[in-house]
C-alpha cells in the first residue's frame, strides 16, 4: 500500500508543477539607475490577460504600463500613473491575441534616484 500511495502523491505533485509551469510572467522593475524599464514578452492565446501588478516603493510616481508587441509603434493595454507607495492589481485584462510585455517609467517628478516600484504580468 505504501508503495501505490508514494506513485499516486508522485504524480498529483508532477500535475502540480506542469500546471505552474504553464504559467507565463514578465516583470518590469524601476529605480534610480533605470528609469524607462520594458519586461520581456509573454503570450496571450484566449483574449484575456490574467493579471497587471504595480506596485511603487518610493515617493517618486511612475507609470505602469502593458503594450501589446507589434511591428511599428506598440499600442498600450495599460497605463495608470502609480502615485507614492501605492499597490494594485487588475485582473482579467480583455485583449487581443498577441505577445504583451510591461513596462515602468519614471513620471518626470523630481527626485528620481529614489525611485523604486515595477509592473508585473501574468498569464496562465
């Protein structure tokens, strides 16, 4: 009985790791060193991006941002100025289909060597 209880919690935990790795997600960090931030690309196959994250760790605003990857300009999805030590997520994004990536960028108040915040997506 042991020896069918290790195989079956053996495989429940494989589903659990191949299902998180079905997850995709880019993060897009600011500080005083990098003040115009871009993560890297993830897709988006069913019209709906799961998750933006922003979150400012610092006094210093900067915009939160998601573009959709296309050739030419980049449309933005998302953009919201995230003010002094403010957080928020939003969930279930409708977009198109395509490859989406964030982005953070310094609001042009002064004092940018502190700041300090990201943007972070997520698609399962």
């Amino acid at each position: 009985m042991n020896k069918f209880s290790l195989i079956v919690s053996s495989l429940g935990l494989s589903l659990l790791i191949g299902a998180s790795a079905l997850a995709a997600s880019s993060i897009a960090r600011i500080d005083s060193s990098h003040l115009d931030v871009s993560g890297s690309s993830i897709s988006v196959g069913d019209g709906v991006l799961n998750e933006v994250t922003y979150q400012n760790n610092s006094h210093i605003d900067f915009y939160a941002m998601v573009s959709r990857e296309v050739t030419g300009f980049d449309p933005e999805v998302f953009n919201r100025r995230v003010y002094d030590y403010e957080e928020g997520s939003v969930y279930n994004l409708k977009v198109t289909n395509g490859k989406y990536y964030p982005r953070s960028k310094w609001g042009g108040e002064s004092g940018a060597v502190y700041a300090n915040g990201l943007t972070y997506i997520e698609n399962q």
